[in-house]
C-alpha cells in the first residue's frame, strides 16, 4: 500500500530540477536498488514526491507528480519505473542539513538510509519539510 508521498533523488549534473520543467514529463528509470525499486513499484498516479538534488546542492527544490505508474525500466524490465511531471518548485529549497538538524525529522528514510534513491515520506515529514520551504 502506498503512503502517496516520496522523495526522488537525482544529480542536477544529471538530471535536475531545470531540466525536468524544460522536458514537462520525464521517465524515472536506471534505479538499481530493490528497496528504492520496491517503492516505485508502489507509487500510484497522483502520488507526489519531493524532488531533490543529490551530490550537488543536497536539497530538495520541488515537488514532482506521478503522471505513469507500474511501468518497467526499458534497460531491464526486472526493474521498476514511473513518469513524473512536475507540480511546483518549493518556495525555497529545504537542505539535507536542516533536515538532519530537525529532531522531527531524524527518523526520515533521507536521513536514516541516505544512499537511497527513491524513499517513502510520512505525511508528518511532509508536512513539516513544507512548512520549513516557506520559513
């Protein structure tokens, strides 16, 4: 059963938050993690995740929407993927370390398993990630 909400890890070398407004939709694919796989398995269209900029930047910058969901990966079907389009930027990116600064936050699948790409968000954390991009 899915939670409705995620995090979406991407390098903006690779593919950032600009690049996903110029294209309008873009296939999330090339996840390589049975856990993160697992959870895009689970996303159903309408789902909303949070889009963050790994590597570079480490913050989140907007909020993506899933427009395709239960596809696979064109390079091997054994994976998952999904489409995402994006909904709005965050009116101000939120940091990984304020994130990990907030005790609120300190059970958040960003912070316990970092090297995961695509993360389950509870509502709580939703919420109050949201609250801190208006702060």
């Amino acid at each position: 059963m899915t939670t409705g909400k995620w995090l979406m890890k991407s390098e903006p070398e690779a593919f950032g938050w600009d690049d996903l407004l110029a294209e309008g939709e873009t296939l999330w694919d090339g996840v390589r993690n049975h856990r993160a796989a697992n959870n895009l398995r689970a996303m159903a269209v309408g789902d909303q995740a949070f889009f963050y900029h790994s590597v570079t930047g480490k913050e989140i910058v907007g909020i993506v929407t899933v427009s395709e969901a239960g596809l696979s990966d064109p390079a091997d079907d054994k994976w998952a993927a999904v489409k995402v389009k994006p909904l709005r930027a965050l009116e101000r990116p939120v940091s990984l370390k304020e994130i990990k600064a907030d005790p609120a936050l300190a059970d958040m699948e960003l912070v316990r398993l970092s090297r995961l790409s695509v993360a389950q968000v509870r509502a709580e954390e939703w919420e109050r990630i949201c609250a801190m991009a208006k702060a």
